[in-house]
C-alpha cells in the first residue's frame, strides 16, 4: 500500500496502450479482416431487425419494441470497443487516450445494464403476453413500454456514471498496459498503483445485486410461463407458445453467464488467454448472436423480412 502510494505520486498516465491479440502483423491484420466482418454481421442484423419492425405495422407490439432498444444498444455496444481495436491491428498504434479510455469504459458498462435491464422487462413482457393474454394491450401500453425502456436507459446511465467515477479516481502511474483490446474495468483496476480493494467490492456487490435480481426476476416469470404452456392440450399448442419465449431465454442465458464469468469471477482465474476469451464472449459475442437468434426462432420476423424484399424485387423489375 505504501509503496503504491509512493509510485502514484510519481507520474500520473495521461494515455494507456491496448495490447490486443498479437504483435505478429499477420495476426493483426487477421484480427482486423475477422472483427470487421463480425462488425458488419453485428450492424446488419441489427439494423435489420430495427427497419423490419418499423416498417411492419404488424409488429409494432411491446415485445418488438423491446427488441428494437435491444437491437440499437446491441450497435452501441458492439461500437465501442470493435472499430478501436480494429484501428489499432490496423495501423499498429495501440495508444488510447485518457479520455477516450473513459468514455469506453462507461459507454460498455452503460450498454451492459441497459442489454440487462431490456433482457429483464422482455421476460415480463413474455410473462403477460402468455399469462393474462387478453390484458396484454391495457397493461403493457405505449406509454408503460416507453417509461419501462428509458428507466432501463436512466438506471444504466447512472450505475456507468458511478464504476466509471470510481475508476478514474484511481491513480495510474508507469504503467500503463492494459491487457485487453478496449478499456476494461478488471485489467484497469490491475494496472492501478493505489488500492483497488473498494472498487473490486463494489463491483461485486452491484453485479450480485443486479444480477440476482434479473435472474431471479426472469426465472419467476418463467416459472409462471411454463405453469401455464403445460396446461395447454395440444403439443403443436405447447410448441407455439415455447417458441416465442426460446430467442429470449436463449438470449438472456448467453449474456449474463458470459458477463458474470467476465466481471465476477476470481483472480485465480484471470489469465491473459482468459481475459481476452472472457472479454469477446461478453462484448462481441451478444450483439452478433441476438439478432441472428431473434431472426432464426422468430417468424414474425422472417416473414417481414421476406414480404419487404418481395417488395424490392417488385419495384425493381417494375423499373426495369
């Protein structure tokens, strides 16, 4: 502790540098060509999902609405750390400033409350939907659906604001390497040269709360869900109403275990392999998967989808 006291007062780190994947060119430019297909992939579908339920009436419902805040959060987040890391296998120059470390770090953890929180109100939205079908429309109306989806926003902001707060007090000196390709809440309080301990406990006690409360908030509605599909008579019944809950539930299980096993888990079991694994599993892995999910389990969607491109095939021949 005092040591570290002493290095602090030594130099203050006015920008950090990103290791990445490799020093090897070959791999960086691989890196490169591989995140920027996953990229384009992450902002295609999402972007996909948002214009097909904006210019499909039939899906302008609450459970579209919340895939569609889902979607565009999935394109900030996705955002945020690919187009750097992509720049810096690119042109080799792995320095990112003070300031741009910051606005990282709280537009990640921004992004992962609010994939959180829309996660969490898309299972009440799939539990009223099932449960109390004919009330669906007067208890999740416009307006409920709005302030339920800016709360999520709000919450998120605020908690982003915090861990970023606290993060940045921290004092940095000599080194100054993070071990990650964007800027990481866990590899920062590593490379600290003060006491994290404070940090470290306040990570875990929100990221146990929030994520005691969404889990244990979407398996009670599940419970209820599934009280509910057992009753039905027929299998094909049973098998309808499943597959407009399997996307979420599959959605749902792939963020948060990747994100509690990337913020949560112990020192022994941080490595740089691991850290770097961990970190894609969270921060790429969602926003490419969800829409693919979404797209593939839902044919709602994939009906929107093919009525708006035999729209364009009409207009084009039309032309022609």
């Amino acid at each position: 502790m005092i040591e570290r006291t002493r290095m602090a007062n030594k130099s203050t780190v006015t920008e950090f540098l990103l290791m990445g994947f490799s020093d090897n060119r070959d791999v960086q430019f691989l890196h490169f060509v591989m995140f920027l297909f996953i990229y384009l992939v992450a902002l295609a579908g999402n972007l996909l999902i948002v214009f097909v339920v904006i210019l499909n009436h039939h899906l302008h419902t609450p459970m579209y609405f919340f895939l569609v805040n889902l979607s565009l959060t999935d394109i900030c987040y996705i955002t945020t750390t690919i187009p750097k890391s992509m720049a810096v296998s690119l042109t080799d120059n792995k320095m990112i400033t003070f300031p741009g470390c910051v606005a990282q770090v709280f537009l990640v953890i921004a992004c992962v409350g609010s994939e959180v929180s829309l996660l969490t109100i898309m299972a009440y939205d799939r539990y009223v939907a099932i449960c109390h079908p004919l009330r669906y429309s007067l208890i999740l109306n416009r307006d409920v659906c709005s302030q339920m989806a800016v709360a999520s926003w709000i919450t998120s902001l605020i908690h982003a604001f915090l861990q970023a707060t606290i993060t940045f007090q921290l004092h940095f000196c000599g080194l100054n390497i993070i071990g990650q390709f964007f800027c990481d809440v866990p590899q920062l309080q590593k490379i600290s040269c003060t006491d994290t301990k404070f940090n470290q406990i306040f990570m875990w006690i929100v990221g146990f709360i929030a994520s005691s409360f969404c889990t244990g908030f979407v398996f009670a509605s599940y419970g209820y869900i599934f009280s509910v599909i057992l009753k039905i008579p027929s299998i094909q019944g049973r098998y309808k109403t499943f597959s407009t809950c399997s996307p979420h539930l599959t959605v749902y299980s792939l963020f948060i275990i990747t994100s509690m096993f990337s913020y949560l888990r112990p020192q022994t079991l941080s490595s740089p392999t691991i850290d770097l694994l961990s970190a894609v599993l969270y921060a790429v892995l969602p926003p490419v998967l969800n829409p693919i999910i979404y797209s593939f389990r839902n044919k709602d969607i994939q009906e929107a989808v093919w009525k708006i491109m035999s729209k364009i095939k009409k207009g084009s021949s039309k032309s022609d």
